[in-house]
C-alpha cells in the first residue's frame, strides 16, 4: 500500500471541480453553492499563489482519494478542510487521511464542520480533536499537537 499527499497541479483542477460540485460535497460543505469552472479555477489559483495556503491531493496506489487544504493565515494555527472522492466515501479514507496528514506534525489545527456533515464530525473525533465552540450551524474543532 502506497499513500502519499502531493501538491495540486493545474492538471488535476478539473477532477477536483467534479469532486467539489458533487451534490453531497456541496450539501456537506459550509459553502453549498455550485461552483464554475472559472470561479473553481480562479479560486485556485488565488491559492497558490498564496504562502500562507498549501493544498494537496491524497493519493492511494496511484489513484486520487482526496484533497487537503492548509491556510495558515492566523499564525496561532492553521485551518483544514478537506474533501473525498466521491468513489471512496463511507471507506475510512478521510480518517486516514487527517491521520496520516497530522502524524508527524506540530501546532494547533482547526477544523469547522456543518453540524449536519456527520461523516466529517466522525473524522475530527477519531483524530482526537476537541470540540471547542459551536456557532449556529457550525461546528469548530481544534486538534494541538505537541511533540
């Protein structure tokens, strides 16, 4: 088994479109809104061209399980988001995921999930974050790690 995270590259922007237009990935989002190929493609670009935001594509035997997200804009601690390829949801992959993007890592992460996007709350608990304030329909968690 083979699992690495690779920085996202133009080539890869149209699957990640179809991942994040995805109905359920919507529904789950804090941002349900459809989004168009422009705005997906300048929305990503303003990112790399970002320092404080890093994103990344998780791979499993060569093949595209999701994505990761890391915008250190507070320099207290930096804010993930992630997504799964549809074709592996309700797998375990987001779990791993997080695992295996936080295990040799050290600071403060934060997460905010809508309350209503049970598989992703299962993903922060498992990664032992602590649930640290709720705001509306919005849940935020925060993982500190210190080694």
């Amino acid at each position: 088994m083979k699992f690495e995270f690779k920085n996202i590259e133009k080539k890869d922007w149209d699957i990640l479109l179809d991942w994040r237009n995805d109905l359920f990935t919507r529904e789950m989002s804090v941002n349900s809104n459809k989004v168009t190929k422009d705005e997906h493609y300048e929305y990503l670009e303003k990112n790399q061209s970002n320092d404080n935001i890093n994103q990344y594509v998780f791979i499993y035997n060569d093949l595209y399980v999701g994505t990761m997200k890391t915008d250190n804009s507070k320099k207290t601690s930096t804010t993930l988001s992630y997504t799964i390829n549809p074709k592996f949801r309700k797998k375990g992959y987001g779990k791993l995921m997080m695992y295996l993007f936080l295990f040799e890592r050290n600071g403060v992460f934060l997460c905010k999930v809508k309350k209503t996007n049970f598989a992703s709350i299962k993903v922060c608990e498992w990664n032992n974050f602590k649930l640290k304030s709720k705001e509306k329909s919005i849940l935020f968690y925060e993982k500190i790690i210190k080694k």
